[in-house]
C-alpha cells in the first residue's frame, strides 16, 4: 500500500521532474550544446530555470561550495571551458542524490 500512495504524493513526482531534468541537462552538456549547466538547465526548461539562482530553488545542492568545494558565483564559471569531466560528475553527483531521494520516498 505504501507504494501506492507515493504516486498520489506531488513531491514524489516533483524529485521525478528534477531528476528528468538533470539527466536532460547532462545529456545537452555530453552532446556540447553548451560547456555551462545553468545553460543546459535553462534550455531544459526555461521557465523553471530561467537563471542559475533559480536552479537552487529546485536543486539545493546544486551550488559550488557543494559541487565543487570553493564559493563561486553563479555568472562564472565554476571549472575551466574544456573540463567536462568536472561537469558530467557533477551532474552524475545530483543524479545518485535524487535517485536516492526517490528510492527512499
């Protein structure tokens, strides 16, 4: 029964959406549309991340002092241009956090 009664739960289908949206977000990162993830989340959905402050609103976790252990700013860029390795980690970080909050709901 317990099962059941997640799906009537919005914020079990809201951690779903934010995990949707990071996997998007990584995905348009892998493929090279953009080196920056406040981008990627931007063309992901414009609406709900129309800036990088925005995207913590949804994702607490995502900001450097967690993803990458210094205090930056949202308008620069928190690793070199051509480190994808940091971002697609960073990404794939977020990814096994929310995975975790939905196998845990």
């Amino acid at each position: 029964m317990n099962n059941f009664l997640k799906y009537l739960n919005p914020e079990y289908w809201k951690l779903k959406t934010i995990l949707s949206d990071i996997k998007k977000a990584k995905n348009i990162i892998l493929v090279g549309r953009t080196p920056y993830i406040c981008i990627a989340f931007y063309i992901v959905n414009a609406y709900r991340y129309p800036s990088g402050s925005y995207i913590t609103k949804y994702i607490p976790e995502f900001n450097s002092k967690f993803l990458t252990g210094e205090e930056k700013r949202y308008f620069e860029p928190w690793w070199p241009m051509a480190d994808m390795i940091s971002r697609t980690n960073a990404l794939n970080t977020l990814i096994t956090i929310y995975e975790q909050k939905i196998n845990n709901f």
